[in-house]
C-alpha cells in the first residue's frame, strides 16, 4: 500500500465513518485509517480531562501507524482536544464542529435546535459558535442516541428518543427551522430524527470537514494515491467489524440518489 499520504480517523466508535466514507468519495485512492475507540465510548459523557486523554492516545496510535494528517471525526473530541493537538501533534488536524452556519443559513428568523452529546453542548467553544452566528438556538443533548446508534437500535425506538429530547429542550409550538447533527453518530439516525422531526431539514458538517481536509492534503502535498481504507478498534473484533459494516452502510447511503 502506497503510505506517502495516510490519513488517520479518530472517533469514539461508529459515527466517524459516515465521514470517511464522503471522505473516500471525494478523495479517491487515498489510504485512510479509521480508529474507532470503542472500548472507551461514549465520550459525550466523560470529564473534559478525560476525553483529552483518550484523544491524544488514539492520535498517536494513528502517528505511530504512519499517519501524515489525521481528523477528528467527532464533535466531542473536537471541542475537547483540537486546540492542544494542534499545538503538540506534529501533522495537520482537521476538526469537526457542529454546523451552525449553514443551519441558520437555512432556518431564516427561525431557531435552529442543535443535537449533540453533553460534552459538546457545555463546552465554552460551544458557547463562542453560538455567539459568532447569533439568532436562537436550543441544545438538545442525547446521550442515549450515541449509546443506541453504537448498539444497533431501530430507527423507531430511536426516533422515540428523539422526539423526548425535543419536547424537554424545545418550547411546546416552536418548531426549528433546521437541526444540526452535532455529533457524527447521528448520521446513523437521520431517519429517527426525521420522524421526530418531520419536515425539519437536518444539517450535518460532514462535507465541509471532507472539503476542508481535501483542501489541507493539497497544499501539504500529502494527497496519497493508490490506497485503501483500514478499519481498527479499540474494542473486541465484534466491533471492528460493526465499524466496517457500518461503514459500508455509510457508502451505500451516499450512492442511493437523493
Ligand atoms: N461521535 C462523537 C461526536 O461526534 C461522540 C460520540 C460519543 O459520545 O462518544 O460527538
């Protein structure tokens, strides 16, 4: 395998992949490594502390196995770490951030309600992107939604989930004009959210992260080619093939026509 350009992928578990697999799709032929923490999810609900520890460890799994730019393909992780990985990490890192932008860009005067783990929506780098693209927001925080996307739930019993987040954290009669997926293993839930939300559009950072590494590989000159895609996790084998099998899920979805 060509490793000149190796990109590593760091996410606490499945989420990630819908990522990789856009990532794959616009950069074809260049290898990529995806660790999925597993043994170590959810995230969303630990310490600060401790979610920087766990980041750091499985970006220098990914330096170790060769890796020349790596991307945190979680929110959670993001906000956690981003800052002092760039500071200490020899490699460029590409962040993901919830996509507030483009949500209010579609939502108008409406309010936009953003989905994403506790973590996220406590973290004073939440606060600052809320207040860079002003107008109202509502955090929902789902925790559970991490937990039934990792343990391969129904989109019905997920969509059952949702709709209790959104009736405690959003006022009874507003309806959002656009939620955000703020954090990457909602990609895995659309569906639910869509039947919680029906008629809501959903907005998720996953083709602005992929456009934005797109755009660092260039102008590092790292753009690998002649690559494949690896899959690891921290977990037990059942797991690294779940990361696997949902990353096909992630491919087939993106070839369906929309
Ligand atoms: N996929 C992660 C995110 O984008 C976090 C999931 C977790 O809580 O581990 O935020």
């Amino acid at each position: 395998m060509e490793n000149g350009g190796l990109v590593g992928f760091l996410d606490s578990g499945v989420g990630g992949t819908s990522v990789l697999a856009l990532a794959e799709r616009l950069l074809p032929g260049q290898p990529f490594l995806y660790l999925g923490d597993q043994k170590n999810n959810p995230y969303g609900e630990k310490g600060e502390q401790d979610i920087r520890r766990l980041v750091f460890e499985g970006l220098e799994h990914l330096l170790d196995c060769g890796a020349k730019a790596l991307v945190l393909a979680c929110n959670t992780a993001t906000a956690c770490a981003v800052d002092q990985a760039r500071q200490r990490l020899p490699v460029p890192i590409i962040g993901m951030e919830p996509a507030i932008r483009p949500a209010r860009q579609l939502a108008g005067d409406k309010p936009i309600a953003v989905l994403a783990t506790p973590a996220t929506l406590s973290l004073p780098r939440f606060d600052k992107l809320l207040a860079e693209n002003g107008g109202q927001a509502y955090r929902v925080p789902c925790p559970g939604l991490v937990r039934m996307v990792e343990g391969g739930a129904q989109q019905g019993e997920m969509a059952q989930y949702v709709a209790g987040r959104l009736a405690d954290c959003v006022p009874s009669g507003v309806v959002p004009g656009a939620l955000v997926l703020g954090c990457t293993h909602f990609c895995f839930a659309r569906e639910a959210i869509s039947q919680a939300a029906p008629g809501v559009p959903l907005v998720d950072g996953n083709a602005g992260t992929v456009r934005q590494l797109a755009r660092v590989l260039q102008k590092n000159g790292l753009l690998g080619k002649g690559g494949q895609t690896r899959v690891e996790s921290t977990g037990d084998l059942a797991q690294e093939r779940q990361l696997a099998d949902m990353l096909a899920r992630a491919r087939r979805s993106l070839a369906r026509p929309r």
